[in-house]
C-alpha cells in the first residue's frame, strides 16, 4: 500500500510565493507612448492621457486660429496699414487723444483684426479693420520709446472683396463714416480691381445698407471722381449739400472745370470757406437754369406738365426721373442692369409711355 503524504498546516511566518507573471500575446501601447520593461500600468495611463491633452490642445488652438477665434499679442512694427485703401478720409484729434487716454488707463480692450499674408511677408500682418487703435497705440509707443504691441485676431479672408467688407462693416457698427468716405472706398475699391465697377462696389460693400442709403452713396460717388483731388473737406459735405451739387453737375457738364479751378485758385483753409464756395457754383448754375429766353427767339413749344426740378420721382424700384436744363434724367440701380438701358431707348422711339 502506498504512504500518504501527511500535509502540514500553513505556517504564517513564510511569505507565500509571488505569483507567476502572465503576458498577453498582443501587448499594445497606447499612441506617443514608448514601451519600456514592467512599464507600470499607471504611468502608461497618465503618459497616455497628458499626450492626448496637448493633441487635442494643438488641434483646438489650429481650429480657432483658422476661424479667427484666436486673439494673440502682435508687435506693431508687423502690422501693414496699407494693405486695404482705408475708407476713413481724417480723423478728430480730440477723440484721438479720447482714445489714446483710454488705452493709457485700462488697455486694448478690442482686438484689430489682420490677414495673414505669409511667413516670407515683412510685415507679416495685413490691417483689416481698427486703425485708430493701431494709430493710437503706435502713438503711445513713440511717446514711451517702447516697440509696442497690439492684440489681433488674424483672419483668413477668401480675397480683397471680402476684406474690404470686414473692413467697411466694422467701421459701420463702431463709428459712422460720412456719406463722401463711403462713396470714396466704393470708388478707391473699383480702382484697385477689387470690383468690376463702382456699382458692383456699392451693391457689394454697402449691401445691408437700405435702398435710399445706397442711393446717396451713389450719388457721392459722382463728386468723388469729380473732385476728390481739389476738395480739402469733402467729409463736410452734408447730405443735403451733396445732393444739390450732384443736381448741379449733372444740370451743367461745364460746371467740373470751373469748380476745380475755383478751387484751386481759392485754396479754402477752412470747411465753412469751401462749403461757401460749393454753394455759390450750385446757385449760379441754378440761376442760369432758369433764365428765361430772349424775346426774338421762337414762341416755346406749348407748356407741358413737367417735375419738380429738386424732385426725383421713381417710376418704379430702382429707376428714377428728373427733369434738368438738358431734359429727364433718368438713374437709379435699375440701369445697370444688362440690356436695361437698350429696353429703355426702344420704348422710347416707339412711342410708349413708361
């Protein structure tokens, strides 16, 4: 018979065998982190999550750079002011020197906005909009001899179009523009190329603008090309004063080269000089409107009914008359349409009323 083996009761003071260590088949290794010998599970862990923070930091921060979230210190001498004409003419010292103080007290508390024109750029940043806090801040750091620096969102504009509509509706919300600034950038945009054309520049910049706003920037679109290089305060050319010296110019195609050369020989120091002068050239050519003819010339046609000569009547949205020296005028948006003006002209010779 066999001998059993007597089995002895557990002893408490011998540590019991550690035991055996077990390997998967297929270790894996968390993304970024390098495998070493009995890495401790936890500190895989941790190693694994702080690499997938800075990832997702890094992702986030491409993200909001890319979609002008992104606000960061740039330095002054890199931001371009030139990059977009500027639609604002002058500015009031006195609000200057407002906003240099307030700069002064409680620092930028709204970032200019910049494009990016590329690594290669000197400068490297473009200014879209806030050139009063640029101005004002490059002033405070000539006053201090400091480089000076500017918090900026960058931004990524598709094109100059689209620049120049960031630019035009910051300035709309934030601090109004004259009806001549905002006729002066659709006219400085059309130039540079940015649009076909001055009326695909207002329809473009000025497109949440009302009906009769756009109209009246229109209208000053006319004195800018006529005068922009002789006017030494077009920003104080009222609405109302405006208008009539665009009537002017269009009752007298003669009065363009007077008025410039008025201007030039008068050489106005102040606003209210050559607001004087402007009113004196639109009441000459309204008086000679309205002399009345010699006696030996030929009995007038019979009087027929006529509109208000400071009265433009719109036939219809968009297309407008008034009658001048010279006979209708017809304008208004509705012109510029395709094959507008041919339909116009047709109904006319055959005799249609409008």
């Amino acid at each position: 018979m066999a001998k059993r083996k007597r089995l002895s009761p557990p002893r408490l003071d011998i540590a019991p065998e550690a035991a055996p260590e077990t390997k998967s088949a297929f270790p894996s290794y968390p993304l970024g982190v390098a495998p070493t010998r009995n890495m401790p599970i936890a500190s895989v862990a941790r190693e694994a999550a702080g690499s997938a923070a800075l990832d997702e930091m890094g992702r986030t921060l491409s993200e909001a750079r890319e979609e002008g979230r992104l606000i960061q210190w740039l330095p002054l001498e890199e931001i371009d002011e030139s990059y977009l004409v500027r639609d604002r003419i002058e500015t009031c010292e006195e609000e200057m020197q407002a906003l240099i103080d307030s700069l002064r007290d409680r620092g930028q508390q709204t970032a200019i906005e910049v494009a990016d024109l590329g690594e290669g750029a000197k400068p490297r940043w473009g200014l879209i909009s806030g050139w009063r806090r640029l101005t004002a801040l490059r002033r405070i750091a000539t006053e201090e001899g400091t480089p000076g620096r500017v918090l900026a969102i960058p931004r990524s504009p598709r094109n100059a179009a689209e620049a120049y509509r960031a630019m035009v509706e910051e300035n709309e919300i934030r601090v109004g523009l004259s009806h001549y600034e905002r006729a002066r950038i659709v006219a400085r945009a059309a130039d540079a190329g940015v649009y076909v054309d001055d009326m695909e520049a207002l329809r473009a910049l000025f497109g949440a603008a009302t009906r009769s706003r756009r109209s009246k920037i229109g209208s000053f679109v006319r004195i800018v090309r006529a005068l922009d290089a002789e006017l030494r305060f077009p920003t104080q050319i009222g609405e109302r004063a405006g208008l009539a010296l665009v009537r002017a110019l269009d009752d007298d195609p003669e009065l363009i080269e007077r008025l410039r050369a008025r201007l030039a020989a008068a050489a106005p120091a102040e606003a209210e000089a050559e607001a004087a002068l402007l009113a004196e050239a639109i009441a000459e050519t309204i008086a000679k409107a309205e002399v009345p003819a010699p006696i030996d010339t030929p009995a007038p046609a019979p009087a027929r009914r006529s509109l208000p000569r400071a009265t433009a009547v719109e036939l219809r949205p968009g297309l407008s008359c008034r009658e001048t020296s010279a006979g209708l005028l017809l304008s208004g948006e509705l012109l510029e349409q395709d094959g507008m003006r041919d339909r116009i002209l047709a109904l006319l010779r055959e005799g249609i009323s409008l």
